[in-house]
C-alpha cells in the first residue's frame, strides 16, 4: 500500500491554507460557504452554545455516511465516541474563553456506527450572528492503522531478540573519542546489570562492572580493533554490585561511519560455566577426566600430527563416529574442506606461540552427512620437560546459535514478505555503489517504482491478494536483472531497483520499458485474471546526484511525474520538473 504519511502530511497541508483563507475571510459569510462547499477536507461547522451543528460541507457528509440534512440533526455528543467526546467538548469550552486550540488526533463514529479517526484542528467564527466552531476534519485512519502495524511489528521484533542467547548490542566510539552503547537487547540487564537506556550516552555503566585488571586489556583490544577496522573479540571479567565475578565473551564487526565514528555490530555472552570447567581441568587431571566425560562440551586431544588420542562421549555425538572410529584418525575426518586449512593454522600458532587460542570457529561435516558450526579452544599438551608433545581442547556445538544469528541478520534486512532486501538494506547496498562509483568513475541508475491500482485490488479482494500481488511482482523484478543488480521492496507497494554500471540512458530506459511490460502481464489471483501497472521513477548517477538518499528521492520525484502523467510508463528525473 502506499506510505500513508505523504498523504497524510499533504491533508493537513492543505487544511492549514483553508484556515487561512477563512481567517482572511472572517467577515464574510458567503466567502466562509463558498470556500466550505470546495474543500476537500470535512468541515463541520457547530454552535459553541449548543453543541448543534449548522452546516456540513460535502467532504464531510461523506467522511459521516450521512446527508446534510441528516447532519443538520445531530450534535457534538452524536459523532465522538465516549471516550474521545471530553477532549471535543474541551476544545469547544476553550474557544468559548477565546483561546487558542490545539488540532487533536481522536475516533469519531460514522452515522453506520463504524469508526475512523481523524485530525481535529479548531477555530471560531460568526455566522448569522451566532457564535461558532469551524472544525477541520483529515481522515488519517490509514496512518493510524500504519503506526499500529509497526507498532506492533517493532513488539514482536523485540520479543524475537528477547529469545537469542547473550546480548546483541551497537558499540559506538565517538569521534571525540568517547564510547557509548546506542543499542542493546534486555540482556544487559543480566550481564552488565544496568539497562538499555542507561548506556546509550555514556560506556561508564559498563566499564563500573568490569574488573579493573582486566579493563585496561579490553579497552585497548577496542582500540585496536578501531585502528585495523578488524574483528573485536575478547574475553574478560565482571563482577555486578553483590554478585559472584562472572566471564564475558564479546564478539563484533567495526563500520567506520562518514562523521568518524566507529560503531561495532555484535553480541556478548556469558562464558563463566565454560571458563570454570576449563579451570577444572587445569586443576586436577583425576578430576578433569571425571568433568570431561559429563560435560556437555567435547573434549579431545591430538598428537602433534592431529591423530586423536582421547575424546569424551560428547565429541563422539558431535561427530556421528565411534570411540573405535575417531581413535587414531586424523582430525580433518570431518572437518568442512573450506575450514581446514583455518583449523591447521589455529593449532600450528599454538604449538609456535605455546599459548592456547580461543574461540576457533570452524564447521564439521557430521557422519549423517549434516553441517554443524563448532567453536573451539585449543591448548598445547607437555611433557615433563615443558616440549609441545600435542594438543587438547574443548569445544561446542553452536549450530543452534549460528542459525538464530543468521535468522536475526536476515530479518534485519529483508522483506519479510517478499524476500527482497529492505529499506535499510538497500541503503547499504547503495551507499557502497555510490563509493564503488566514484572510486573508478562509473554510472549506475536507481529506478523507482509505484505500483498503479494496487490498493484497489488490496481493497477489493483483500490482503491475502495484495500479498499475492506484492510478491508475485517481486519475483518478475528479480527475473528481469542481471545477477549484479540488486531490486528491494521500500515498503508498501514501491519497490527500489540499483542498476549497476550502465553506460547511457538508453540501456536504463530499455530496462525500465521491460520492467513496465513484465508487471503488466496478467496474473490470477483467486480465480480471477488481474492486470496491473507501474510508474518508474528513474535517477542517474552522477549526472542527477551523488548520495544515495537525493537519488531515491529524484528517483521518487520522476515517478511522481508519471503519476500525473496517465501512469504505466517511466521517467528520468528532470531538475525542476
């Protein structure tokens, strides 16, 4: 459907400059009726004493359900529900003290008794001696609908992330060199124990809880990861106000952003279970041997030329083999081809480095043929004369986890209706186009594209059809691009195209004439053959501009061109048009 905000903006609008011209007009009354009888927005006129309505104007007969005359016999008290008629009669009371109102967003009842919610602004006047209010109705039920689905999808969107282990967050790092955290999931109640709110300004919250021997370590891994733009990963201690010292594992992508900021995309956990069962096994080798065969992580331990020595039964699940199996066999068996050549260089650092290294993440093919994700830790096996003799390590099986991440990332920046990329997404991508271009001088186009007639067949045959339609039209988009060009939905029934390196308009045009003759096909939906058509917007880079967002909006401009057009065809946008 189309954003409702354009038209509900462009509504109230127009209602202003109607007060105006009544203003300017207030000692007319035939100036008030003639410019009453021609607006497009509902005006009611009602007197202030009684409540009673003297005149309608057609837009809002129609706004009611009812005639004028049937209007002429109701009041106030008949069009506003209950709960929303005390507002109303304070509005009038304020107008009778001479003073000024403001517009207000309430339900009012149609004559049928349905509901639609409507802009209120107010003001007096004097007709036929008596004094009045002029009430300005806009219809902005289809903004409030809007505002309540996202709403409600911004609710149901927390809840998902509510439901992911650890703590998803954005790490900023001002150009100032301050730190704050813009968002963060719940969880950072329970890790951090402070709230989302309480660190979106200020790091300090979270730098309290961290262990001040470990602090110095984690803000210069930060800086670090700052200087090379490379992945932050780190491990370290916290200890809440009353509470036991508790292990943090932080995992995040750096983004340098165009004001000089450096914000991190990812997601902390607590690892103390894992860190203490480590601690255990360095303990005791009696005890260790206990621990490693009821633990939930595997446990392993490979020759210097990575042959199995041990396992416990859980590396065994984890794998699909025998004990029989695995012991003596390499540890590549089942390691994805794409990972091993990773996994030798992890271990081949340890034995080099003698330290151990943590959070090897790599994939395994299981026995059944399945790939499951597994994060390891690695240390290096001595002998009694300290020599590197193998390796030892614990590790997990994070599929679960992978795939929620994975899950969360795509819900993030696609459409979850049609499986293009979102707003948000195309953003990026654009943005990326725009550097690429000027980097090595090419053009490339952005088409954009308003359904023609959609909310009638939403409308008439409902939204299970208009979602056929949406994602019908969708799949046509991506069948006529090149694998190189990317087709996003904007929302509602716009939908974006990037055409990547094109070398004139021609071919631009050749694009959009197809896009035209593909969504005209006719299709069936609900056993009836349904035709709809396209306006296209189109914007060059460089030639009209060269940021991504006043690109959309040309883009958007030159559709709006062939709206008023006659529709089904494109446009290029024209500077001033």
């Amino acid at each position: 459907m189309n954003d409702p905000s354009k038209a509900y903006q462009k509504l109230l609008r127009e209602n202003g400059l109607l007060k105006q011209k009544i203003r300017e007009r207030s000692g007319s009354e035939s100036g008030h009726k003639v410019l009453f009888a021609n607006a497009t927005e509902g005006i009611l006129v009602a007197e202030l004493q009684t409540k009673h309505f003297l005149f309608a104007n057609p837009a809002m007969c129609r706004m009611l359900g009812c005639k004028e005359k049937e209007v002429l016999q109701l009041s106030v008290e008949d069009i506003h529900p209950k709960a929303s008629l005390k507002h109303v009669l304070a509005e009038f009371d304020a107008l009778a003290r001479g003073e000024k109102t403001r517009a207000i967003n309430i339900p009012c009842q149609r004559r049928d008794g349905s509901i639609f919610y409507a802009n209120i602004s107010n003001t007096s006047l004097v007709l036929g001696g008596a004094k009045c209010n002029a009430g300005f109705f806009t219809n902005v039920t289809e903004h409030k609908q809007a505002e309540d689905a996202l709403r409600e999808r911004d609710i149901q969107f927390t809840k998902l992330l509510s439901w992911v282990p650890g703590m998803i967050y954005q790490f900023t790092k001002r150009p100032d060199g301050t730190y704050c955290v813009p968002f963060s999931t719940e969880a950072i109640r329970d890790l951090f124990g402070c709230l989302p709110q309480d660190v979106r300004e200020d790091f300090s919250p979270i730098a309290k809880v961290i262990l001040p021997e470990d602090l110095d370590y984690v803000i210069s891994s930060i800086e670090r990861s700052a200087t090379d733009l490379t992945v932050w990963t780190c491990e370290y201690r916290v200890q809440i106000p009353g509470k036991s010292v508790r292990w943090i594992s932080g995992h995040s992508t750096p983004e340098k952003l165009t004001d000089g900021s450096i914000t991190w995309h990812g997601f902390n956990t607590d690892i103390t279970l894992r860190k203490q069962t480590e601690e255990s096994i360095r303990q005791s080798e009696g005890r260790y041997r206990t621990i490693i065969e009821e633990t939930a992580d595997s446990y392993y331990e490979v020759d210097l030329a990575g042959n199995f020595t041990f396992m416990n039964d859980t590396m065994c699940r984890q794998m699909g083999y025998s004990r029989d199996e695995l012991m003596g066999a390499s540890f590549r068996i089942n390691v994805a081809k794409e990972d091993i050549g990773y996994v030798y260089e992890a271990f081949d650092n340890i034995y080099k480095t003698g330290n151990p290294k943590r959070d090897i993440a790599y994939r395994i093919v299981h026995k059944d043929g399945s790939i499951r994700f597994i994060e390891n830790s690695g240390f290096p096996m001595r002998n009694q004369d300290g020599e590197i003799i193998g390796f030892r390590g614990i590790g997990r099986d994070v599929t679960e986890r992978k795939l929620n991440e994975e899950k969360i990332q795509y819900l993030a920046t696609h459409d979850f209706l049609t499986g293009l990329p979102n707003r948000m997404m195309f953003g990026h991508l654009l943005h990326q186009a725009v550097q690429t271009a000027k980097r090595y001088q090419k053009q490339f186009a952005v088409l954009f594209i308003d359904l023609d007639g959609f909310k009638e067949i939403n409308d008439t045959m409902g939204h299970e059809a208009g979602d056929q339609l949406l994602k019908e039209i969708a799949r046509r988009l991506k069948n006529n691009l090149r694998a190189a060009d990317v087709a996003a939905r904007m929302g509602g029934d716009e939908f974006v195209i990037l055409l990547e390196e094109v070398t004139d308009p021609g071919s631009v045009a050749t694009v959009a004439h197809k896009m035209n003759n593909s969504i005209a096909q006719p299709l069936t939906m609900k056993g009836r053959e349904r035709r709809i058509t396209a306006s296209i917007g189109i914007s060059l880079y460089p030639n009209d501009a060269d940021d991504g967002q006043t690109l959309i909006t040309h883009a958007d401009k030159a559709m709006y061109v062939v709206k008023m057009k006659g529709k089904n065809n494109y446009q290029f946008y024209v500077e001033n048009q």
